[in-house]
C-alpha cells in the first residue's frame, strides 16, 4: 500500500472555486491521499459546495467563526494522518498526475529524501510563480534561504512537523514554520508545474489598509519567533534590517516602547546597514503622533499609486 498523503484545503467564502480544487483531487492519478477541508466560518455558500461531495476521502471540519487561513491551516495540521501532507489553496488545482510525480521521488528515487518540491503556472502569466530554481535535484537549506522566492509547492514528510505550527498570531511570515522544516528536511525539486496557481482573481488584495494595533502586534509576535530572526539574520541580514525598522516604526506608533525596544537593539547590534540604523534611531526617539501621522503620509502615497 502506498504512503498516505494528507491535503489541508483552508476555505472562507469560496464557493466559486472550491469544487475546481476539490475536482483536481479527486482526478489524481494516486489515489492514497485524505483531502481535509478546513470551513473556516464562511457567510457564502461554501458549505453548501462542500456538501455535494460524497467522496470518503474528503473530510470537512467546521469553524463555528471565521478564525483566519492561519488557524484554519493549522487545525488541518492538528487533524492529519497521512505519512506525508500538503497544504493547497481553496482557489487553486493541480494537474492529475501531480501526486504520483512528486511521490516517485521517495518511492522510487531516494527512500531518504522527506520533502519534494515543484513549480506552479501563474495563471496571470502563463509562467513558473517560483523563481530561483533552474534544474531539477536536491536543494540545500542556504539555496532554498537565498535564492527561492515566489509560490512552489510540494509534499513534506509528517514527522518533520515535530510540534510546531504556524503562529496565529502573524499574518503572513508563514515561513517562521517553513524554516524549521526546512532545515530538518532532505528536500527534492522537481522543475515541472504540477500546482495551477490562481492569481487573477479580485480576492487577492493588498495589505495597506491593515490597522496600527494589527500591525503592532504582529510585530510583537514575531520577536519570539527567535529561530526565524537568527536565520535572516545569518543569510538574509539586509531583510532582517528592513523588517526591525519597520517593527521599530509601528511598535513606537502604537507605544509599545518595550517590543520596540528588542527590535531597536537588535538592529543596533548588526554590521553594516547605517542607514536603517539611523532611521530607527530617529523613529525610536520620535513621539509617538508624529511617527503615526508618517505612517498615514506613507498610506496615501502609496494609495495613489
């Protein structure tokens, strides 16, 4: 019998699209697979979509309140059985033979190998979503750090979860997860489009309007994602500048001197990168209505672009 494979399918309000990622499933050419739909709280008819599959493989759990993809990603987790899992949004498809090629690697290939990656077409472009890769092979920890960017996708072996999991309380930064998984994994690139990404649709919208306390305090949680600060701060250190003196700025906005703080002296302790360092200096020295007043300059500039 084949290795088990759990695909996780977050929802909110997609009933015009989840029966195209259902159907994509379901028409896979490896057959060993749970799809475990997460309904997180939708006000559409998403549920109604959901409940004309009779398929035993797809399971549905319900969020009585629409909790956000963070959570609805990590209840997925929390529910999985398989040996191996995936996450696919609940707008997108894959093509029928995309579980069977990725699993010919394990299978066939390399019994050591515990995670495989592919590209994905951008339906917007017609081209790989996934820049950085260029050969199919294995892909070590400091490439996938420095040189990936952009949407892949791909299985991961359940065991290198351990007990981690997303953290709810960021939006996005979904590889403060990623990283560690990462780093424990044996990772395998396919360069092939097996994943439909769905980019045209008007749902995919900026984050500009996000709140000072919202943002605020996905800063504050992100200073206790130590692991995931040590290793930009090791390959991607000028991201890491970039990501303290925004902290730096809504933190002091939204006075929270104490978090910003951390991230002041953090900046203060790197080699190079004077100038984010003097700009987080200003900004950490700065009242906090005058750094607020900025933050809305920066908005509708960037609104009328």
């Amino acid at each position: 019998m084949n290795p088990l494979i759990s695909i996780i399918v977050p929802a909110f309000n997609r009933a015009n699209t989840i029966a195209r990622t259902i159907n994509s499933i379901l028409l896979q050419t490896y057959s060993d697979f749970e799809i475990i739909v997460v309904e997180d709280g939708s006000t559409d008819e998403t549920i109604k979509v959901l409940q004309q599959f009779t398929d035993m493989r797809l399971k549905i759990i319900y969020h009585d309140t629409n909790k956000g993809v963070t959570a609805a990603k990590n209840t997925g987790l929390n529910n999985i059985h398989g040996e191996w899992f995936t996450i696919l949004d609940s707008d997108d498809e894959i093509i029928p033979k995309a579980l069977e090629i990725m699993m010919k690697i394990p299978l066939e290939k390399d019994s050591t190998v515990t995670a495989v990656t592919c590209n994905c077409t951008d339906t917007r472009t017609g081209k790989f979503s996934g820049k950085g890769l260029a050969f199919e092979g294995y892909v070590d920890f400091n490439t996938l750090i420095t040189e990936c960017e952009g949407e892949f996708w791909g299985i991961t072996k359940t065991e290198l979860l351990l007990n981690d999991r997303f953290n709810e309380d960021l939006w996005g930064f979904e590889r403060t997860l990623w990283f560690k998984i990462n780093e424990r994994a044996n990772r395998y690139y396919i360069h092939e489009a097996l994943r439909i990404y769905h980019t045209e649709g008007n749902d995919r919208v900026s984050k500009v309007h996000s709140s000072l306390e919202k943002t605020s305090n996905h800063y504050q949680a992100l200073s206790e994602e130590t692991y995931y600060l040590q290793v930009l701060k090791t390959y991607l250190p000028k991201s890491l500048a970039k990501d303290c003196l925004w902290a730096v700025i809504y933190l002091r906005a939204d006075n929270k001197k104490e978090f910003a703080n951390f991230y002041f002296n953090y900046l203060r302790k790197m080699n190079k990168y004077n100038l984010y360092k003097a700009l987080s200096f200003f900004v950490y020295y700065s009242h906090p209505f005058i750094i607020r007043q900025g933050i809305k300059f920066w908005k509708s500039v960037r609104l009328k672009k």
